[in-house]
C-alpha cells in the first residue's frame, strides 16, 4: 500500500516542519520515486532523516530530489519492506537511490 497523502516540495521550509515521528517516506524526482526511507524512532525522526538528505549527508541523488511524501507509523521497518517490495514487484528493481540496499 503505497503512502497516502499530500507530496510535498523538497525545500528546507517544508522539511523543517515535518513531525519529529517515526515513519516511512519517498523521495521524488518530479514523479519518480527515488529513494523509499524509514526513520526508525528513538532519536531518529522523519524530519532528521529528511534534514540529513537535505544537506547531502546521504548523497547527490537524495540530496536533489524534488518532493517527498511521509507516512508516520508504528513499525516503520516492516512499512519500509512491505512499500521496497510493492516498488519492486512493479518495476522489477527499487528505487535507483535505495539499488544498494537489499530487503532483508
């Protein structure tokens, strides 16, 4: 089930004011999803994560993506499998930030 909801921009302003929660969410290249992440709790939160790709701590390919969407949830690794599987059962490969990982 892929995340529901509002895409926003990728700017500073909208990543400063995402919820300090655990979760889910996509990075976009217009609207080509990137990079699917997860923010797994204690201490790291959505908006740290996005912050981080936001300075280019995760690379070149996060650091330009244009929009984003985000998903707070209770068990942010299983949503993060259940949504690299559904990715990859419809394009035959994750998303070319997430090509190095592999789901466990």
């Amino acid at each position: 089930m892929a995340i529901a909801g509002n895409k926003y921009p990728f700017s500073q302003e909208n990543v400063d004011k995402t919820p300090e929660s655990m979760g889910i969410y996509e990075l976009f290249d217009g609207d080509t999803i990137i990079y699917i992440g997860l923010a797994p709790g204690q201490g790291d939160t959505i908006r740290k994560r996005l912050q981080a790709h936001k300075r280019g701590d995760q690379g070149s390919g996060t650091k330009n993506a244009t929009h984003y969407k985000r998903e707070i949830c209770n068990h942010p690794i299983a949503r993060q499998k259940e949504e690299q599987a559904e990715f990859m059962k419809a394009n035959g490969k994750l998303p070319r930030c997430n090509e190095s990982e592999r789901i466990r």
